[in-house]
C-alpha cells in the first residue's frame, strides 16, 4: 500500500457521514433512478416476450405494411382487407368526441402500428410455443456419448436452433422451456422399490412392497389426478412446495444443516493483502449483479443449444431469508448499492457509488476497506457488549428462537436500521483473522467460521482471511449450487485475467478516478457508516446461548478435502469406457463398503433446469446391479476382464437412472408432492410416510465446473493452480457421510468429504477420504490388468 499512498493522505473514517444535499434534490435523484430502473424493466419485458423476435421486426413490418397500403395497386388483397377491419374496429373514419379527426395518412400508420404489433405478437407467441414443443422432447439425453447421432436427432437440433433466434437475453428462454411432468405413478413406485431392494433386510421389504402395491391401486390414484391437475396449471408442479415446506418452514439452525460453502483457488493466491482480496471481491460481485439486474448475462445453454430455466439468478445476491413463526420468507432487495462490512465484532454498511453515482472502482474499495479496519481498531474495547460482537450467531440458532429475538430487536430504531441495512445489501464480507492453510481447514472455515462472522440468512456471504484466501458462505433455499459455481467463475478466474492487483498485494488502478489524490478522492464518497444496535438483556441472552451452541457443536464437523491427480475424466473415458460420474459414484459406494460392510440408500443431486423453475431431482444410485459390480470389484472370483465389463453395466445403468431424473422421470420429487396432496386433503399414507422416512446415509454432489466458455483449457498448466477447490456440505444423517466431488480437466478430481458427529466415533471424514483415494488407486489396477488381457 506504500507505493499506492505515496504523496496521499492517510484515510480516515467518519462514522457520522451523509449526504449533503437537501431533501428536495434527494427525492428527485431517487425518482429518476427510480424511472430510469423501471423503464429499463418495461424495456427488458417486452424483449423477452417478443423473443425470439425483436422490435427491429416491428418497425421494419410496421414501415412495409405503411408502404403497401398507401400503394393501393400493389397491396395484397388481405392486407386491404385487414386494414380495412382495423379502420372499423377502431372508429377512424368517425370523429372523436366530435372534435378529433384523423387524416388519411395517420389512419394508414395507426393501422399498420395495430396490424404490425398484432402480427409480431403472434409471431413471437407462435415460435415460442413450437420452441417449448421441440423442448419437451428429451431424447437427446439419451444419447451415448461420442457415438455419431441419427438424422431426425440432427434435423430436431437445426429447427431447435432456428427458432431460438439470435442473441438471447438472461430470461429469454423462460417461456420457452416446458412444465416439469408428472410421471406414472406405476412408474415410480417401481423405480422405488427397486431402489430398496439392495438396502432392505427381506422381510422389511416384502412389507413395503404390500403397501406400495395397496397405494398404487388406492390412494395414489387420487392423489396422481391431482397433481396433473396442478400441473397443468402452475410452471412447476412441485418446486413451490419444495421451496415452502423442506426449505422455508424447517425450524432447525440452518448454519449446520442447510448452508454449504465454496473456496478459493487451489494453489494460486492473487494477494496476501486481506482488504485488497476482498475489495476485488465485492468489485467482480457487483459485475456479476450488474449482468444480472441488467439482463445482460447470457443463459447457460448445454452444448449452446439447450437452454436452462435461469429463474434462481435474480436471488443469487441481495436476497436474505428472513425468520417467520411458523415459516421463513425470502426478502429480495430492489438494486443494493451497498455491501456491509464485518471486522472485530463490528458491522459497517460500504457504499459501491459515489457521490454522483459512479461505482467505486477495486482501489477505492480498498481504501474504503482499510478505512473501516482502522476505525475499528481505534474503538476502545469497553464501547462494544460481547453479545453485538457475536449478534450473528442468531442466524445460526434454532428458527423459532431467532423470530422472538427478532421481533423483540425490531422495537428498536437502531435494531431495525441494522438489520435493514444487513438484510438489503448485495453481500455480507467478513474480514476475519483467521489463516486457513490446508484444504480442509479452508472448507471448516468456510463452512461454519468463528460461529459470529457468518450471516447465515444471507444468500451469499463473503470471508476475507488474513492470509488473503477468501471463501463463501451460501443459503440453499433461495437456490442450487451450479448457480453458485457460475458465480465463482465470474469472481476468481478475473482477478488473473484483469490483473487486478499490483505485485505488492494492493488493487491495481483501473479507471481515472484512482489517479486523484485520495485526500480530493474521498470527498467524493459516501463514507462507511457503522451499524448500532441496542439489545435488551433477553436479546442478550439468546445471542449468547446461540454462539456458544454454534462453538460447541462445530468441533463435531469433519471435513476433509482432497485433490486426486493420478488420473481423471481422460482416463475414465478413454481407458475404463465409463461415465466420470457414474464410475465416481460405483467408488463412493465401494468406499462405503469398505468402511460398513454393506450397502446403504445413497443421494445424488441432478437438476432439473431444463423445465421452467426446476431445482433438482434425486438419482437413486444404489442398485442390484451396481451392489454386484461394487462385490465382484472388491472379491476375486471373477477375472480383471470380467469385473470390468460387469462395472461399465452398472455404470451404464446408473447413466440411465440420471438421465430419468434430468428428463423429469425421477422418483422422490413425484412421491414428495403426493405426500403434499395427501397432507392437504386430511388423509394418510404408511407408505409415503415410510418412503420419505428413510435416512439418506450417503448423500453426494457432483459440482459442475466451466459452465461459460472460456478460451484456455482447464489442463493448462498456468490454469491449474487457479482452479477454485469448489465446495461442499454437511453429511445429512449423523452416522452418514457427505461427498461432493468435481471433474476437473482430463486428469483431475476434487473431493470434499463431511461427518457429522465426531464424538460418536462411527463416521471419520478422514478414514472415509481414505478409503475413496485406496479404492480409486485399486480400480485403476483391475481396470489397466483388464486393458492388458
């Protein structure tokens, strides 16, 4: 920082700082941007419900059809005819309260604007309803990869293409893409059962196939009628209700058991500099919301042809779950401009513009950053209670429990100018002191940090370490993690593209503003402002029961991280003949194996976004077949050859589970809305209870990794070190685990391993990650023995 102050002034923090303006000049800069937002919303609506045309169609047909008609002799018939019903229908020929009276060249353009827009309006209504046609069609998943595709599948592709039309914006697929369906309900039942064979001693599962067979011919077919009924009517027959009732009404802390977390760059660190690191954070934030609030970021299309729905991008950012009595609600921020600042029990709201509304560039962050540390530091130690320095530890408390300590801080002013503050900011950023070094300590930190430095209810919350590794801290309702990822694309690969810091750790000069002294800078920015509170004892009380349970069941988490280079998705492809996902999830559950000496009900997360508002679907992974395979895998009756050709079936299997899940034919989704319905008419069901109850021991999570293109490779040796390490869960059962797992390149994988309950001594994330690395070295073995015979 010494070069970059050089002949500056030293900043400094005023924490009573306002604008000084009148209220008259505030009220008409706040109704201009509000005009200014608005009419680039009315801008962005229209384009999207006109897409795949244009209003460039429009005012080209407009112009035509204005020409033809004044051309009498060389109109077609039926655009006279047209013109002369729109005459008709709007009363041109007729005065206007007797006073108006159109000419004849204001007749021809109001009547070609009405025929035009009509036309273009049901052009666009009729490409978009054969776009949603061609979609609904999910044949092309079932394709087997790298085998030459049929004609008809290549035709279906072109006309896909044609109708998309040229340069789509964020949302405009959205009324394109088709409803999720609703599967057989024979369908599913029988997918269920299968499912539980593997897993269930006889006896329990003679008993469950006697109440599926009692449910599939008796209640369930009620049930099944209406859920058709709902979806014909609603986007999404099930994902409401997934949000509401598993998400939002869950009453337990969600700090252990629904956030997730995601870090940095594995070995690459663009600067040691804490306040820097997270300046250039908050900047690329800011970028990514832009696109977003813009509608400037272009929808994830798989091979650039299919699109997925792009709903959950408006509450990436801005968006905080706010505690409910009986159910939570999500809180969207109309355009933050703001981020808040947490450093030593101390929160502070940063402002992103200036004065005349210009965007604070990464060295101006920084500055602002630095001055707000500084101001801290300078607080005696007697000013702040212990409970305002671990008042966010409430987010991670029970629901109902930060409700009451909720409503009771919102009967102060100062209480609810803070949280409103904290609640409507494009992101939290916590500077902590921590220095994280090895993987897994960079995972426990992101995942639960200090206890204090977390606002769990936001969508996203940023931790800055003194090291200068970042991480981030993620609220799962409003979301999934792919959209997540897409964030952390457009937040670390940048900072080497952009260069955007200096070789001694600061932010690099960007724009002409960080040319001026910063003693002049200053003047031009809204200075940070530090958050007051006022806690009545009972509030204080509660803060410090929930941080104190936060600290004691953290110890209970495991993670253990690793990064496998032996081999990767190259090798897994090529030599092995599998899918990198399928073979990945046959060797979590031969490490299962080897760590029980059993099987037990594994989750694996697919999306659902190729229909309007999907989330996901659960992939039962565990089968008769891939029990077998993982058997003779880990036995020596059969012979190297054998045992490989009897793993590419169940890993062809397994591809053909997915595939069902992603085209909308899964299992748990379809049996969580029955239960929903059963719930909602009164009645009950021992087995959709039963189905629902049982634990998922093993849940699993594939991370995807390059969702934009990019022009260098991810095998580059320059790249390497800057791919982030991704991120992981919590384990859902205590005697379970959690796995997350991303195929990195040709030759890479990462995994991310949890448990839950350390004290217990039944589950070890160390020993389970051991287990997945020997297996995944011993397979190699079979695999490369089986290539040789």
């Amino acid at each position: 920082m010494a070069e970059a102050r050089s002949g500056t002034q030293q900043p400094s923090l005023t924490l009573q700082a306002g604008l000084n303006v009148t209220p008259l000049v505030d009220f008409a800069h706040a109704t201009r941007r509000s005009l200014i937002r608005n009419s680039f919303r009315v801008r962005n609506r229209i384009r999207d419900n006109l897409w795949p045309l244009s209003a460039w169609y429009l005012t080209l047909l407009m112009l035509a059809l204005t020409a033809l008609v004044i051309e009498e002799t060389h109109c077609p018939l039926f655009l006279l005819v047209a013109f002369v019903y729109a005459q008709n229908f709007l009363q041109l020929d007729n005065a206007v309260d007797d006073v108006i009276h159109f000419s004849r060249p204001t007749q021809v353009v109001i009547c070609a604007t009405v025929c035009g827009v009509t036309t273009i309006v049901c052009m666009a209504l009729v490409r978009q309803m054969a776009l949603k046609c061609l979609l609904t069609w999910k044949g092309w998943l079932y394709q087997e990869p790298g085998k030459k595709g049929s004609v008809w599948l290549f035709l279906w592709g072109m006309v896909v293409r044609l109708f998309s039309g040229p340069s789509p914006s964020l949302y405009s697929f959205q009324r394109c893409l088709p409803r999720l369906p609703v599967p057989p309900l024979s369908s599913t039942v029988t997918k269920f059962l299968a499912s539980m064979k593997p897993v269930l001693p006889v006896e329990e599962y003679d008993a469950l196939v006697a109440k599926a067979k009692e449910f599939e011919h008796g209640t369930g077919v009620q049930l099944q009628r209406i859920l058709y009924l709902k979806s014909w009517w609603a986007s999404n027959y099930v994902s409401d209700w997934w949000l509401q009732y598993v998400y939002l009404m869950g009453r337990s802390s969600i700090a252990l058991n629904s956030n997730y977390y995601a870090v940095d760059q594995c070995k690459f660190l663009p600067t040691a500099n804490r306040e820097a690191r997270a300046a250039g954070m908050v900047w690329l934030t800011a970028n990514f919301y832009d696109q977003i609030e813009r509608e400037e970021m272009k929808p994830i299309r798989i091979n650039n042809l299919i699109p997925l729905c792009m709903e959950q991008y408006h509450r990436v950012l801005a968006n905080t779950r706010i505690p409910g009595k009986e159910m939570d609600q999500l809180r969207q921020a109309e355009k933050s401009k703001h981020v808040v600042i947490f450093y030593n029990g101390v929160f502070h709201r940063l402002d992103l513009y200036d004065r005349q509304r210009r965007r604070l560039s990464p060295l101006e962050l920084q500055y602002q950053i630095e001055a707000i540390v500084q101001a801290v530091n300078d607080i005696p130690a007697d000013e702040n209670s212990k409970a305002e320095s671990h008042i966010a530890a409430l987010t991670g408390a029970e629901r109902g429990t930060w409700y009451e300590a909720r409503q009771s801080m919102m009967q102060n002013p100062d209480n609810m100018t803070s949280l409103s503050e904290i609640e409507s900011s494009m992101i939290l950023v916590s500077l902590s002191e921590e220095t994280p070094s090895t993987y897994s300590e960079r995972c426990r930190t992101a995942f639960h940090g200090t206890g204090d430095n977390i606002w769990y209810d936001k969508s996203v919350s940023l931790a800055a370490y003194k090291n200068g590794r970042v991480s981030l801290n993620v609220e799962h309702s409003w979301g999934d993690a792919p959209v997540v990822g897409h964030l952390m694309e457009c937040l670390f690969p940048p900072e080497y593209e952009l260069a955007l810091y200096k070789p001694d750790g600061s932010c690099a000069a960007r724009c002409e503003t960080d040319r001026i002294p910063w003693h002049k800078r200053r003047e031009q920015l809204r200075r940070p402002q530090r958050l007051s509170w006022n806690l009545t004892p009972d509030v204080e009380k509660t803060v410090m029961e929930s941080y104190t349970s936060l600290r004691n069941l953290m110890p209970e988490c495991m993670f253990e991280m690793f990064v496998f280079d032996d081999f990767g998705k190259k090798y897994i492809t090529r030599t092995g003949k599998f899918s990198p996902d399928s073979f990945i999830q046959m060797v979590l559950q031969a490490a299962y194996f080897r760590e029980s000496g059993k099987f037990t009900l594994t989750y694996e997360a697919a999306m659902t976004r190729l229909f309007r508002n999907g989330r996901t679907e659960t992939i039962r992974t565990v089968s008769d077949l891939s029990c077998r395979a993982v058997r003779e895998m880990e036995g020596k009756a059969l012979s190297a050859k054998e045992k490989h050709q009897l793993l590419q079936q169940a890993c062809r299997q397994h591809q053909h589970v997915s595939r069902d899940a992603m085209a909308g034919q899964g299992v748990d989704r379809h049996l969580f809305a029955l239960y929903v319905v059963c719930k909602g008419l009164g009645q009950d069901s021992e087995f959709l209870k039963k189905a629902l109850g049982y634990p998922w021991t093993l849940s699993t999570s594939q991370q995807p990794i390059q969702q934009i293109p990019k022009p260098w490779s991810l095998d580059d040796p320059v790249v390497k070190p800057q791919i982030p390490l991704a991120g992981g869960f919590m384990a859902v059962a205590d005697d379970g685990y959690g796995v997350s797992y991303q195929v990195v390149g040709q030759s890479r994988l990462h995994f991310h391993v949890s448990s839950a309950k350390k004290s217990a001594g039944k589950t070890d994330a160390i020993r389970f990650a051991g287990h997945i690395q020997q297996v995944l070295s011993d397979w190699k073995a079979i695999i490369d023995e089986a290539g040789q015979n």
